[in-house]
C-alpha cells in the first residue's frame, strides 16, 4: 500500500538527537554552574586587588 523509504534517517531522528544533545550541554552547564560562578569570583577579586596595588608615580 504505502512505501517507505528505510534508508537514512528520518528528521525525527534528527530532532530526537539534537534534544539530547541540548539537554545534555544545559545538565553539565547547571552541575558546572557553583564552580564557573567562584572561579570568576575569585578572577574577579585578584585583578581588583592587582588594579589597587598599581602606583602610577
């Protein structure tokens, strides 16, 4: 009655593919989310504290 075609991939697939892809990226990002905060945090403070220390006599 109907063909199908069985080779390649069907744009479901893609889909279903690019979400988890997505979805993975977002889960590592939020678990990575405390230390990225503090590294820039302490990033942030040291060149703060380096900008202070510079004498322009």
């Amino acid at each position: 009655m109907f063909k199908t075609a069985k080779n390649g991939q069907s744009t479901l697939e893609y889909v279903i593919i690019l979400a988890a892809v997505v979805g993975a990226i977002i889960a590592v990002a939020a678990a990575l989310k405390p230390k990225i905060t503090a590294t820039y945090n302490t990033l942030g403070t040291t060149m703060q504290n380096k900008a202070g220390e510079v004498n322009f006599d």
